[in-house]
C-alpha cells in the first residue's frame, strides 16, 4: 500500500483558512476535503486532460466517480449510465477524508492517495505523484449531468459497449449502395480503430455471426455541431464508406451515408457491462478495456439536410 499522503488546497476567495473567520462582516467558513467530494452526485473524469506518465487502472476505466460515507462508486458505462445504481453505477470500493488527504481503496486495484486541488467551484484535480498521474475531474448533480455531452466526447467507447450493432431500419430514401447488404457492425478496444462488418441475416444469434469484413475506422468531430459525428469505414479490401453518426438513445444509432444519402439505424446487441476492475460480461474481445486520450480532426459537413 502506497503512503503517500496528499494536499488538499482550496481557493477561497484568494485565501486558505483553516476555521470559520469573520472578514469586513463576511463569513469565510472552512470546508473540507469530505464536503468537497460529497458536494456533487457525479464527478466526470475528463479523461482528455489527463497529465503524467503513469496510470490509475479503476480511474482509466470509469466515466464518472462518486463518493459518499466512505463508499465508491463508478460508471464504467455509458450505456445505462443514469440508470446504473440509480445513476452513481456500481460500488468499487472505500475511501475516507483524513484531515486533508484523500485514501481510497478500489475493491480490485487496491490502494491509491491523493493530492486534491480545488480548480474551480465544481472542478477538482487529483494527483497521485507516487505514480506520476493527474486526473481532472468536474462536478455534476445527477439532474443536471450533461449526457449527450458524455456520448459524444466518448463515442468510441459506446460503440464498443455492444458485441454487435445490428441494422434495423434503411430509409427509403438513397440510392442502392453496397453498404444496403451489411447487417452487422462490431467495434472492438484493441486500439479504437478497428471494427468488423457482416451480411449475416437480421435476427443471427450474435455468437455466431459471420465477421466477414475487417478494416479500420475513424471518428471526427464535426464544425459547429456537437451532437454530430463523422465516421468512416476502411474497409482491408479498399473500400472506403463515409456516415454521418448521431446518437438515438443508450442503445440505438443513425448512420446516414453520405454518398448515397441513405440513413440506416444500428441497434446494440449484447450489451457488454463492465463491472469492478474492468471485466466485462458476458467475455468477450472487450475485457480490459480503458480509455486512452483520443485526438479527433474536424471535417465541415459535407451534406445539409
């Protein structure tokens, strides 16, 4: 067990105060490290801001983290996140407040401290120097969590959180394409880039679906729009299919292929949870997963409907 023990800084107006002080009749009260962490349902783990060489396994995993009375809790998901344990997930491990350093302990990955900086009203940054590693995280009720946000900054992985995104709907509108003939999408972690494509029958158990087709793909942000994304299939044989990809809901996406404006939607099958210290179930290609930083390009819409 590490026993590094961490800082906790507060800004408060400009100042550090360590009681309640009286100042030209303005109240200055002391709040604690534990005040801090339990002032917010949710805390988002801006994964994109991370710092340093090193790495926390339960805190690369999660989407968002919440601590109360001594108990830890994480999203691990994106799916069903608002819904998982009635929207803090699942319970991880412990945690307490001693003074002014923060000792958690995750039931898998085992002890971990910190050095807690107060950035702003709802921002913290935690820092665990013994691994070399800074984390920011950003404080969320879990009414006024911004999930579309969730989504969209982290598509990659709920694309990943089913074994197989399953065509349900094709518009009448478009021009035939060879795309019409594939029914399955799978994108698995290995490195976020690679996905796999079949022309299985609608309704083929998921266990036995024929992966056909293997390439890889990208994910752009979109100018101007942030509930839009660009995604293109490269497909090993050369083919190349560019979508417009928006989001439905925690299960179901739109693909609207730009070259033949056709609009196709996906719904997830077999979702895949992952549970404490990363295993996911049922097992498949995506346990162990983490996240990694991710630097998206910008496209211009091609294509205004």
């Amino acid at each position: 067990m590490k026993s590094v023990k961490l800082l906790l800084i507060l800004f408060i107006t400009g100042a550090v105060f360590n009681s309640c002080t009286l100042v030209e009749d303005d109240y200055i009260y002391e709040i604690s490290l534990e005040e801090v962490l339990t002032e917010y349902d949710l805390w988002y783990i801006d994964y994109h801001r991370t710092t340093g060489t090193g790495d926390i396994p339960f805190l690369s995993k999660a989407f968002t983290v919440s601590f109360f009375n001594g108990h830890m809790y994480a999203n691990n998901n994106i799916a069903d996140i608002g819904i998982t344990g009635n929207g803090l997930g699942i319970e991880v491990g412990n945690y307490t407040t001693f003074n002014e350093y923060l000792e958690t302990f995750h039931d898998l990955d085992g002890a971990y401290d910190f050095d807690v900086t107060q950035i702003s009203a709802n921002e913290i940054k935690i820092e665990d120097t013994y691994n070399n590693v800074s984390y920011y995280l950003v404080g969320y009720q879990r009414n006024s969590f911004d999930y579309d946000k969730l989504f969209y900054e982290n598509i990659e992985y709920f694309l990943q959180e089913y074994v197989a995104w399953e065509k349900t709907d094709t518009s009448i509108s478009g021009a035939i394409n060879p795309f019409d003939e594939e029914n399955f999408l799978q994108f698995t972690p290995e490195d976020n880039t690679t996905f796999y494509a079949s022309k299985d029958s609608f309704g083929t158990n998921i266990d036995v679906i024929n992966w056909g087709f293997v390439g890889g793909y990208e994910i752009y942000d979109v100018q101007d729009y942030e509930d839009l994304k660009i995604l293109t299939l490269n497909y090993d044989n050369g083919d190349n299919e560019e979508f417009e990809l928006s989001v439905i809901n925690d299960s179901k996406i739109s693909l609207f292929h730009v070259s033949s404006e056709t609009t196709y939607e996906f719904n997830g099958r077999g979702f895949i949870q992952f549970l404490k210290g990363g295993k996911a179930k049922p097992s498949v290609r995506n346990t162990g997963r983490k996240r990694t930083k991710i630097k998206r390009e910008t496209k211009v819409r091609k294509y205004l409907k």
